[in-house]
C-alpha cells in the first residue's frame, strides 16, 4: 500500500510486515506526516503475508534444532524481497536492512547515510526472527535500535524512519535546528530555556534563566553553550566523550600541519600562508 503522493525526487521507503496497519502510525503525523503529504518522502507497505504459499499462509515455521517460539520461513520472505527490491544483484536496490538486535547500532551517522540513499527498503522481523539463510542470500544489512528485544521490527522502523525524514530538506520549519543537535557534532546537547525567565517551582523556588542567555551576545551564548554540551557529554557519556577529545585533537594536528606544510617561502624570503 502507498501512503501520501510521492513527488518526483522523493526519498523512498519500503517496509514489508506482517503488520502493515501499523503504518504509517506516527509518520502520518506532525512534520513527518505533513511531508508524506506533501510528497518529500513516500512511505509503501508491503504485507509480508500476501507471499504465503500454502493455503494456511503460513509465514513461519518451528526452528530446526528446537527450542521456543517460531521462525520467519525463507522462502516467503525471498519472494516478498525479490519482488520488492528486485532480488540481491538488481542495480538499484538501495539499501535493505533487516531490524535485529544483532545488528549495527542505529546513530545520527547511519541516519545521515541512510538519508542520502534514494531507496530504502526495510524487513520487520516477528516471532524469534528469521531464517539465517536469508540474510545470507538478500545481503541484508542488520541494524539494531539498542541493546534491547522488542517483540517486532515494527515500532523499530518507525524510530529509524523518524529520524531520517527530519533530515529531508523542508521537513524541519527551521534548517539550522538539525546541524546543532545531539551528536551533530559528537555531543550531547546543551540545555535550552524559554520564558517566563523568572519560573517559581512546585516547591515556591524561584529559579532564573542563565544570565549569559538574556546578555544578547552572541558569541558568549555559543562560547556558554559548547562548555554546556562538552560538561554534560563528559559527566553522561564517556564514550562520547572519548570519540570527541579524539576527533578534537586530531583536528587540532591537522590544522598544525596544514600551517606548517602551507608556509612556503614568500617572494621576499619570509614564510607565507598557504
Ligand atoms: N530472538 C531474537 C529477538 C527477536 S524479536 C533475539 O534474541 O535476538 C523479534 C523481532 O523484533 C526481530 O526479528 C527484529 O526484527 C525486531 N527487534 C527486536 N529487538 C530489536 C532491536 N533492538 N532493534 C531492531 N529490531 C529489533
């Protein structure tokens, strides 16, 4: 099933489920939906049980080797795919990943890349999940929303969908909110604050907005604001942290590098910028 009217260059997502009316659920709301709407970004459902062969349609079937629950049958899935993206070696596949707990860990980096592809298509796995076999055959990309088990891909995709379209062009009113979010740049973010600038607490304590914030000064507010994101980055997230002071240090070498291997000398002899 489609949903919304896809406009010419619109970022494409195909999701095949054995639940389709769980979509497209919260993207049919707010920017996301509006953007649906508005044809940035189709949204097409695919019911994995439509491919059942069987006249049970059966889409699953007890594990070799036994032990609990069920198992997500090969063959069913390999047509729903092969009808979908066209099979592994189709040119123009896109990405396709498979929502596992095994998978890669979804972040603002995989989101980016995810974006920047035209054509996503997203298997949601039920039950104890699927036959190995075809993640093997369909080089299915494996990407896991944390380190925890839902009982479907489903709310999985709604999440990994979310976060891609509020980076389409024109989904988010203001453009400039995306590029200084968390982990735009390796950090958490900083705390924001809205009026009243004077709020009296639940237990009757005044609290006051930062000062530097109602200064006007521009340069203190993103000087206040960085100290903010590094201090709560550094105090929450170690790994994080760690990552940054990395990428920090490097740029630093590199910028040193670049000062020294850029000074040729000048017409007159002295050292000059490159
Ligand atoms: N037996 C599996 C869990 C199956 S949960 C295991 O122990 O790893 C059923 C389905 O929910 C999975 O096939 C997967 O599509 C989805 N799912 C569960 N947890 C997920 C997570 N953290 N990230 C992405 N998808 C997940």
């Amino acid at each position: 099933m489609n949903h919304g009217a896809a406009g010419p260059l619109a970022w494409t997502v195909r999701v095949l489920t054995l639940f389709p009316e769980m979509f497209p659920g919260s993207l049919g709301l707010s920017l996301a939906g509006k953007a649906l709407e508005n044809g940035v970004w189709s949204l097409e459902t695919v019911d994995i049980r439509a491919f059942a062969r069987d006249k049970h349609r059966s889409v699953d079937d007890t594990p070799f080797g036994g032990g609990p629950g069920m198992v997500m049958r090969p063959d069913v899935l390999d047509a729903a795919l092969t009808q979908v993206t066209g099979g592994p070696d189709a040119p123009d596949r896109g990405r396709v990943i498979y929502l596992s707990p095994r998978g890669r860990l979804l972040d603002q980096e995989l989101v980016r890349e995810l974006v920047a592809t035209p054509t996503l298509t997203i298997l949601c796995g039920r039950y104890e999940g699927i036959d190995e076999r075809v993640i093997e055959a369909h080089r299915l990309e494996e990407v896991s929303l944390g380190d925890f088990v839902l009982s479907g891909g489903e709310p999985a995709a709604l999440c990994l969908i979310d976060a891609c379209v509020r980076l389409l062009p024109g989904v988010m009113g203001n453009v400039d909110t995306a590029g200084e979010e968390s982990f735009e740049w390796g950090l958490l973010e900083y705390p924001h604050y809205t009026r009243p600038a004077v709020w009296q607490d639940p237990r009757g304590q005044e609290r006051v907005v930062p000062e530097v914030l109602l200064s006007g000064h521009h340069e203190r507010v993103r000087a206040w604001r960085l100290a903010e994101a590094e201090r709560i980055t550094r105090d929450r997230r170690p790994d994080l942290w760690g990552r940054y002071e990395q990428r920090k240090r490097a740029e630093e070498e590199a910028k040193t590098i670049r000062k020294r291997s850029g000074r040729r000398p000048g017409r007159f002899g002295e050292g000059s910028e490159g």
